[in-house]
C-alpha cells in the first residue's frame, strides 16, 4: 500500500508599511516590516494532472488543469493570485507538477497589510518545492503575477518585503533601483495596526485613477524636463509647472519620498518625536492631496492623536478603509486600545482590530 504523500509547508508574511506609500509605483522610496501574521500553503503532490487550491478560511476549493495553466485566465476571485503565479512559473522555464494546496492565513482580507502578496510568494515557493530560484526573481515573478495577471497595477514593495524582510528591522527600498537598507528601530516605542474593520468599494478602482494621474503629472512635467520618466525624479520645483488633480498628486509623491529619508534619519537617532511628526505629515498628505483616505481611518487617526503617549498615526495601505499604523510608548498601548475601541464603536458601531507590529522575518519553508 502506497505511503501518504509528503507534505511540505511554506510560509510568508504579510506587511505594515510605515512610511512611504503610493511611492512604490513611481518609482520612489518605501519603508515596510514583515509582520508575525502570514499566509501558510501546504503542498502535496497529486497524480491527477490538475493544481487543486482549498482555502481552509474561506471553505472553497479552485481547480486548474495542468495541461492548460500556460494559457488561463483570470476569473476574479482568490484564485487568480495562485493561477498567477503558475503561469509566471511556466514563463519562467519551471514545471508546474500535480498538486494539492492547502491553504490559511492570518492576514486580513482587505486590511493594507498585504494578504495577496503573502499568498503569491507563499504559493510560488510551495509550487518551486524546494528548487532554487533567487529571492530577487522570487519577487519579481510574484510581482508580474499581481500586475500581469491579477490586473493591478500596484508597485513591487509588498512582494519584496514578503521575500526580503528581517526580524527586527524595517526595510528602506528604492524602488527603482530596488537596492534594500535595513533600519533598525527603536527599542522604546511600539508599532501597532489598527484595522477599521471597513474596505470601500472605490479602492480599486481609485488606485488605478491615481496610477493615471500621476502618469499625468510626468508627461506634464516632461514636456519641459525631457529627463523626467516617473514622479522619483520630480522635485518641489516642478511643481509650478502642474495644476489641478496631478498637481496634488505630485505633490504627495515628492514630499513623501522626502518624508521615508527623513524617517530614516530620525529613526537611526532615536527621534520618535519627529518620526511621529512624520506619520501625521504623510496621514495629512495622503487625506488632503492624495485622497484616498475616508471617514474611518481619518477617526481612528485623530483619536489616537488624542492620547497620551502616542506619537503619530497614520493609513497604511492603499486606502479607503484596511488599516492605520500608530508609532508610540509601550506603556500607553492599554489606554490607547481602550480609547480607540470605545470611540470608534461608540461612532461607527464597529469593533477595531489591534495587530501589534513585531518586524519579523521573511518567507521560507516552514
């Protein structure tokens, strides 16, 4: 009587962003950490000629036939990030065998903390079983899946962080040139994700109107500055020569790409005052000239500004719902919870999740 198959298990983190967002695809500068919630996929070979996917959250399994993964397409649901990945396997030279996925998460849907990116890399290591492929292309191929197949035409920080991250210490990418630098932070502060527990129907689409406008604001600055490809070589001095929607949306990308360096530095000197200043300068920026901010995130930021012992809050993510990320002292976390969760349900009659944000590691076999 044949053996069970071998099973082997991969996982990978999901990410808070903590400064640095709607920069990754212009080409500027982030700064994520790894978080301790993360996608697990669990692999058993299958001689059946299909992939099989079952996800233990949502109760649902999707299917695809071996034979035909190279040409599929999406179908608007959660299997299109596993489909994805497959595909950009097969592109890449790699068999994709028979196989039984299995799998759960502890990341929130919808929250900004990257469910999707800890899927894909989750699931292209569990499909690679063990065979090599160098963490760079690692998160490139995840990145094409999401943008190539997936449809979103999001930067490559979420895919990145989930390959790259260390415990302990955030990461300061440059993504365009996608050189990483490790930053240590503080030890006498907390990080905390505080979910708003609501996700807007506008999100995708506005993420994609946002893409075009500041694909706006480049060809309006080129068309004086020829040298200028994406809103990363933009400076405040251009600003002059835009107006209107790109004007603001320019405006966001540089100042906040200025805002990660300046974080950075504070973070290495130990400054919280000034790193929290930060956060709300990147909240506000994002509110008032991005605008993808709503209702619920603006609440939970301002509340949390209200108490005592935290230095700035701000949106994480892409907006309009999904998390924020507060910066502030160990000893007010109680006080802090206690105020948010009763100002929040007392004003939206929902429940705030709290995520305390440990950096940890990135993906790997389990």
């Amino acid at each position: 009587m044949a053996g069970k198959a071998e099973e082997m298990t991969y996982r990978a983190p999901g990410r808070v962003n903590l400064i640095g967002e709607h920069t990754d695809y212009n080409l500027g500068f982030v700064l994520p950490i790894a978080l301790d919630l993360a996608c697990h996929v669990t692999r058993e070979a299958a001689d059946d000629g299909c992939l099989r996917a079952f996800s233990e959250d949502l109760g649902e399994e999707r299917c695809w036939d071996i034979a035909a993964l190279a040409d599929a397409e999406p179908a608007a649901d959660w299997g299109d990030y596993i489909a994805g990945v497959a595909r950009e396997l097969l592109r890449a030279g790699y068999t994709v065998a028979p196989a039984r996925l299995r799998i759960r998460s502890t990341v929130p849907v919808g929250a900004g903390l990257s469910s999707s990116a800890a899927l894909e890399v989750a699931t292209a290591l569990a499909l690679l079983a063990d065979r090599p492929m160098e963490p760079l292309d690692l998160a490139r191929l995840c990145h094409r899946a999401e943008t190539g197949f997936v449809g979103l035409p999001c930067g490559i920080m979420d895919q990145f962080i989930s390959v790259f991250a260390r415990e302990h210490a955030a990461l300061r990418l440059d993504c365009r040139s996608l050189e990483a630098i490790f930053v240590g932070l503080p030890e006498n502060a907390a990080l905390v994700a505080v979910n708003t527990m609501v996700k807007h129907a506008l999100g995708q689409s506005a993420y994609r109107t946002r893409v075009a406008e500041c694909g706006q604001a480049v060809s309006a600055i080129r068309a004086r500055r020829p040298e200028v490809s994406s809103l990363r070589e933009a400076s405040p001095d251009d600003f002059g020569l835009l107006e209107g929607l790109p004007l603001k949306r320019a405006r966001h990308v540089v100042t906040e790409n200025l805002r990660v360096e300046q974080f950075v530095d504070a973070s290495r000197r130990g400054d919280l005052e000034t790193m929290g200043r930060l956060f709300i300068e990147s909240h506000r920026s994002l509110q008032r000239d991005y605008e993808v901010s709503c209702e619920e995130l603006d609440f939970l930021v301002d509340t949390a500004l209200t108490v005592p012992g935290v230095y700035g809050a701000r949106l994480t993510g892409g907006g309009f719902g999904g998390c924020t990320v507060n910066l502030l002292e160990p000893e007010a976390l109680p006080r802090f919870r206690s105020a948010l969760s009763e100002a929040y349900s007392a004003r939206f009659g929902l429940t705030p999740h709290f995520y305390p944000c440990h950096p940890g590691a990135g993906a790997g076999r389990v």
